[in-house]
C-alpha cells in the first residue's frame, strides 16, 4: 500500500473522506503517464471528474470537540491552508508517485524548498557540502543566510568523485547538488554520492528540476531527498510559482513541519496549475529533449561558438553517466550553455549581447522549463550576485549563454539563433 493510501478506519472523520484513499491504487503498477493523469485525486460528493481547486483558508468542524480533536492530531483532516489544502495536496501526492518517493512537501517557490531543506535538515555548527554549479540564489542563501547561522559552507566541483570524498567532514550533514546543473547543464554520479553520503551518515539532496522524474528519478539512484522548483518543467508554461521536495514520510515530516511553522506554503490555485502541468510532463519533455538534441547539434558546429555545455552531444564528458542515469532514451533535458567566441569588434561579454539581442522569437528571459523558448546571460542576471571568482569556480563565462529549448518547431528556434551567431 502506498504512502497516500495508508489510512486508520478508527482515525476518519465523515467530513474528510479525501484523506483516505487514492482514486489510483498505485500497487497494480500503473505507468508514469497514467500517474501524472490520475494520481492524487480525490473526488468530492460532487463527482467532479477534474481535479477541484479548494480557494479556502479554513475549515468547518461539526462541534467544537471536533475542532479539537483535528487540532490535537487525534482525527486526521484539514486544520488550515497554511498546514493542508485538498488541492495543494493532490499535487503532492501525484509529484510523489512520480519521483517514487513516500510523500512530497509543497513550498511557495523553487527557493522556499531550498529554504525548508536547509531549516529541516541542518542546524549551527553542521556542515553544508555543495557542487560548484548550483543556481546563484542557491549559492546566496547558503552563503549570506545559512553561514550566517552558523552553518559551514563549502564547495566542490559536481562531476569530481574525488573532491566530494574529500570534502567530507565529520560535521558533514548534507551533500547538495543539481543535476543537471544550472547553467552548464553538468551532470552528477548520483548513485556515487549515494554510497558516500550512506558511508558517513550524510542526507543526499538533489535538485531535480532541469531532468524532472520524467528522465531521471534521483531517489531511485540513491537521494534522499529530491528538490524542485515547480515553476519550471512541472508547470511547463510559466505561468505561477511553486516548489516541492519528496522522500520518504519521516524526512517529509521535518520539511512540512519548516513549511507549516513558517509559512512557505502554496497556493491552492498555484497547486491546481501544477497538478495540471504533471498530465503531460513527460509528453512535454519528449518533445523538448528531441528538439534540444537538434539544436545543441546545430550549435555544436556553428564556428562562432566555442563550447557547448550539454550532456546530450556524444562527445561530452558525462554522455555515459547521463545517459545511465536518465531513464528516457536519448532525454538529456532541455537546458544547455553555449560559449560564444569573442571578435576583433565585440569581447566575450558584447559577442553573447549580440546574440541574444538578435533574437526575434526567443524571449530574452531567466525562466526557463517553459513552452517558449527562452535565452538569458547568467552572469549579469542569474548568477550576477556572485563574486567574480565565484563565477568563475561555477564556470560561468562572460561569453556563456543559457538556452532554454522550448516547443516550438525546431527550424525556427535555430534560424532566430542563427542571425546572431551568424554575424558575429
């Protein structure tokens, strides 16, 4: 019986019929897209056959004994949004059956989860290890928030096996990485830092949000806990802000624990929006990585760029730990940086300017996951925060640009590319 489904006949209450069972018995092994169809639902008296959005920030009792009796645990049901909401609770539950994992917490953005992971699983005096190539914000909030509360921070390349080993401390509580990476889309060996972090008694943290469980599901690999901005692919079009993190029922406990005390919850509408996106995320994401393999290929020969970032080209050093750890054939994500090369008139920084500014299609925006593509310079947008030699330890490049391929026809995404990389 799965997570969602376990449930005590002596522990109901009539108003909360919700809490029981899943209108999907996941133990007869349905496949991924029928989970992200049907999973978490829970119908109402109503028989609606979409999922309903609950906009309430409370909830009725039948007396004040059963008031109490929600409030103290004793009976399982709603207490108020900031704790559970049916609808931000169907996305968890869905997200969860996706990632295989027991349960899924759901925070108000991509960073809120950050944010939870860190106040559930670390304290002062603790040790945070960390990959060089993280998001910048990642970067901010364990550098200015998180030393700042006596948590030690450091940092080592996520493709190192070596480095990670040896960064290891006794105070060593946490091992987080993306994979993969934002921007160089670089890939971790998740089942080696799995046997690491299981060696000393270290929590495994993966960010999961440029391969989503449609590619890659990092808890089968290891992970103990999986981190997503559902901003991103889960939404796939942009549209509103969310997080979540998934593992097992003790580790979730923690993080809903940060989530309900501090009020990084979602949105019920923001929760119907992503439940809603898991329908067709793996639709979307065959569709994003077949046409993100042509245009990394056309990007991969054109003579003004020098470096393509993207584990998808055979020719790139974690091709075979990619493509071991990415169940969907040929899925390497949609996410690739590209270096251009400066000219006798334009530096690195003005060359990666004048390709993006030649765009007229692609928007010129730090989402990305999204139906459109998108195109931004990290290090005067996401990554421009970070210290110079920050920067440079990320491999974030003044001539680096991050492309994030979107569902348009191949054919134009290439052509809008072209008119700057052609007239550098």
């Amino acid at each position: 019986m799965s997570q969602s489904q376990v449930h005590d006949d002596n522990n109901l209450n009539k108003l909360d019929p919700n809490w029981r069972n899943d209108a999907l018995n996941l133990d007869l092994g349905y496949g991924m897209q029928t989970i992200a169809v049907r999973a978490g639902q829970h119908r109402t008296d109503e028989g609606e056959h979409s999922e309903a959005i609950f906009t309430t920030s409370s909830y009725v009792y039948e007396s004040a004994a059963d008031a109490a009796a929600h409030f103290n645990g004793s009976k399982t049901g709603n207490v108020y949004s900031r704790h559970t909401n049916p609808s931000v609770r169907t996305f968890e539950r869905r997200l969860a059956a996706l990632e295989n994992g027991e349960r899924a917490v759901a925070t108000a953005s991509g960073m809120g989860a950050i944010l939870t992971m860190c106040l559930a699983y670390l304290k002062a005096g603790d040790h945070l290890l960390a990959a060089n190539q993280l998001f910048g914000s990642s970067i901010g909030l364990f550098n200015n928030y998180m030393a700042k509360f006596g948590v030690e921070v450091s940092y080592v390349d996520c493709f190192d096996n070596e480095a990670w080993t040896k960064a290891v401390q006794p105070n060593t509580k946490v091992i987080y990485c993306e994979s993969p990476s934002n921007p160089l889309a670089q890939i971790c060996d998740i089942g080696y830092l799995s046997k690491l972090c299981k060696a000393n008694d270290i929590l495994l943290v993966v960010d999961n949000c440029f391969a989503t469980p449609a590619l890659q599901r990092p808890l089968d690999l290891g992970a103990d806990v999986v981190i997503h901005s559902a901003t991103k692919y889960l939404d796939g079009q942009g549209r509103v802000l969310g997080g979540a993190l998934v593992g097992n029922d003790k580790l979730m406990q923690e993080a809903f624990t940060v989530v309900r005390s501090g009020g990084i919850s979602m949105s019920p509408f923001n929760a119907w929006v992503f439940t809603k996106g898991l329908e067709t995320l793996k639709l979307r994401m065959q569709a994003h990585c077949q046409t993100a393999n042509q245009v990394a290929e056309f990007l991969d020969n054109h003579p003004s760029v020098s470096t393509v970032h993207f584990s998808g080209l055979t020719d790139h050093p974690a091709h075979e730990l990619a493509t071991r750890q990415h169940h969907m054939k040929d899925g390497y994500g949609a996410i690739m940086g590209f270096e251009v090369k400066p000219s006798p008139s334009r530096d690195a920084k003005a060359a990666a300017w004048h390709v993006i500014d030649s765009t007229q299609m692609v928007s010129i925006t730090n989402n990305l996951g999204d139906a459109k593509t998108t195109i931004t310079h990290p290090a005067t947008t996401t990554h421009f925060r970070l210290s110079a030699e920050a920067r440079a330890e990320a491999g974030v490049k003044d001539g680096l640009i991050r492309l994030s391929v979107g569902l348009e026809d191949v054919e134009d995404i290439i052509k809008d590319l072209a008119r700057g990389l052609d007239s550098l």
